[in-house]
C-alpha cells in the first residue's frame, strides 16, 4: 500500500513525484512514458530557467532528476496506462492498469494531461513536426517571416494568429463554417491586422510538401471547388481531449472532460483525489504551469496524508 498513487509522467507528475521522494512519501507512478506531450517539440524556449531545450532532453532532465531523489520513496511503473481507478470499501484507492497491475494509496494525483485532436486528412500525420504544428507558442517563431495557416475558429484559433502575426509574413485562418465560436472581440481585433487572412466554409482536405510543408488544399464550400494555399507551416487548433476516461465515474468533470479543481490545492470534489496540469479546467496550459500545478497539490497532500 502507497501513500499516493501519481497517474501520469509529464512535467505535473514528475514534479510531482520529485516532491513525494523529497517528502519520503512512498509513492507509485503509473505513467505511459515520461516526459509528457512536449516530449516531441523541436525546441521548447520558455521552461524557466532554460533558454532552450529539445523535448526529448526535457523529458530525459526529468528521468534524470526524479531517478536522483527517489530512493525507495517513488516506485516507477512506466509503459503501464490506468484504466481504472476505484475507491474501496476501507476508503483506500485501487488502480488497475492495461497489463493487469494493481496499486493501492490513500491519495490519488490524477495528472494524466490530455492530447491534440489531431487533423485527420492526407498529409497531416507525416508532415507533423515538420510544418504541421499543434503549439503556436512553442514553434511560432520557428515560423518568422513565412505565410502560414492556422485551422480553427474559436478563441484558440484566434489566439493563435494573433501570436503567429508578431512574427509570420501573413496568417491565414481556415474555418469550416460561416460563423466563429471566437469571442467577437477577438475576431474583430485579430481580423483587424493587414496581414490576416480568413477563409470561411472552408474545410481542409489535404496538407501537401515535400520534406517540409509547402501547402495545403481546400474544399470552399461556397463554390464546391477544391482550392490551394501555399503556406510553410500549419498550426491546428481544432481542442484537446483531456485522458479521463478512466475517472469520468469518479470525479466531477466540466462539459469537456476536464477534472473540475480548486486552483488552490488542486483539490477534485472527491476526498483524496487531487488533479494537475492539462487534464484539469486550468485556463493555461503549458509546462511550467502544469509542473507548478503539480508541486501545489502534493504540498497539499503531504498536508492531508500526515494527518490522517
Ligand atoms: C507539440 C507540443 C509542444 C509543446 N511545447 C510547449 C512549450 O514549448 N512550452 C510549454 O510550456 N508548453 C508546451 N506544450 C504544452 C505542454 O506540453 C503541456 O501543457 C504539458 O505537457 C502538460 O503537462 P501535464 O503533465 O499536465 O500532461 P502531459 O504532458 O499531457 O502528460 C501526461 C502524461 O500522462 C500519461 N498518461 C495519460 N493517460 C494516462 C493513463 N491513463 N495512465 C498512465 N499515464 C497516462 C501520458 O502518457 C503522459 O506521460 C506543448 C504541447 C505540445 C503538444
């Protein structure tokens, strides 16, 4: 039996983890891979304290650090995925994994983060990381001085633009309706810029390249005609899906998955289950906010653990 059961190996539960060890709280963490959704990013230019760095370096700092404090405190059991997480009749909580592992702890950090919805069309899955972008903020001003696309017409879409527009030649927003779920305010100030394009009705059917992205083609929807664009990188922003499947009978979640927190304990309403990073309804989603989420909810379960 554990004191804490950490379900996921990016930056909240790795932060996480290094905190339980430096606490001699015995813990388990269950995670797929350690590193998180960053681990592929080409470079990644705002983890403090570091001007840049590779994703995958980032997420081999993290193996490395966690494998210099945990002792016998943090036991890791990677390459598991939990499947199901249920609270028992002693009030304990008991994590089942893919391959049939079972782990059981008085508290439980749910910080399994979430994934892109990906762009399903021709084209898409092998120019990715190579024009094909899912992080504006990370890889935007790999993008300087280029024209490029953004798919999506809510605020992330839009958002992302207006970040795109501080460095791109011109940014091309491609939405497959008429109207856009974007605040009107932000449409307004975004469509504003004379280097901002919008295509409405417009729905992408192929990305095109050669080793790298030179373009795109898309059905416009006015005329029935199929249509190209020539742009050198192409950042969707169609949402994310948070992984808590494995919790949607446990937890309260918002209308789009997400584990309902109090952002200042990371509490969930469950007693004993507590929730970080990018499978939370946390506004802001990036690595430093989701580590620092992380620390937060286990200086909170020391707290809860010690008095129990
Ligand atoms: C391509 C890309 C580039 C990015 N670049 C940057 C950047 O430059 N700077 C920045 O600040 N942010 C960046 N981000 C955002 C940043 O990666 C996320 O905000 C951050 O990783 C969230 O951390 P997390 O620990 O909450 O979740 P995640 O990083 O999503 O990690 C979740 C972990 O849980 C595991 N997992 C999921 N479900 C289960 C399960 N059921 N059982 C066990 N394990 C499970 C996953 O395999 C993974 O290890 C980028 C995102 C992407 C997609």
């Amino acid at each position: 039996m554990y004191d804490l059961i950490i379900i996921g190996g990016g930056p909240a539960g790795i932060a996480a983890a290094i905190y339980a060890a430096r606490k001699h709280l015995r813990a388990v963490l269950i995670a797929e891979e350690i590193g998180g959704q960053s681990t592929v990013s080409e470079g990644i230019e705002n983890w403090i304290g570091t001007p840049k760095i590779h994703g995958a370096d980032l997420a081999k700092s993290f193996k490395t650090h966690l494998d210099a404090v945990k002792n016998d405190f943090v036991m890791l059991a990677t390459g598991e995925r939990a499947t199901e997480l249920t609270k028992t009749p002693e009030g304990m909580f008991l994590a089942k994994t893919k391959t049939g592992k079972e782990f059981t702890a008085k508290a439980v950090l749910l910080a399994s983060g979430a994934s892109r919805k990906k762009l399903k069309v021709p084209g898409a899955d092998t120019f990715e990381n190579k024009g094909v972008t899912y992080c504006a903020s990370c890889d935007g001003p790999l993008f300087g001085d280029m024209d490029v696309a953004v798919i999506g017409g809510g605020n992330a879409g839009f958002e992302t633009a207006l970040q795109l527009l501080a460095y791109a030649k011109s940014v091309t927003l491609i939405h497959r309706h008429q109207e856009f779920k974007a605040d009107p305010i932000t449409v307004a100030k975004v469509t504003a810029h004379p280097n901002m394009k919008v295509l409405r009705h417009a729905e992408i059917t192929e990305v095109m390249g050669d080793q790298f992205v030179t373009g795109l083609k898309y059905l416009d929807k006015n005329s029935g005609e199929t249509k190209e664009l020539k742009v050198s990188g192409l950042f969707v922003e169609t949402g994310v899906m948070p992984n808590t499947d494995f919790v949607a009978n446990l937890v309260d979640l918002d209308e789009v998955h997400r584990v309902k927190v109090d952002p200042r304990n990371q509490r969930t309403n469950v007693e004993g289950i507590w929730a970080a990073g990018d499978c939370t309804d946390e506004l802001y989603h990036q690595n430093n906010i989701a580590a620092g989420d992380g620390v937060k909810a286990l200086e909170d379960m020391y707290l809860w653990i010690k008095k129990r």
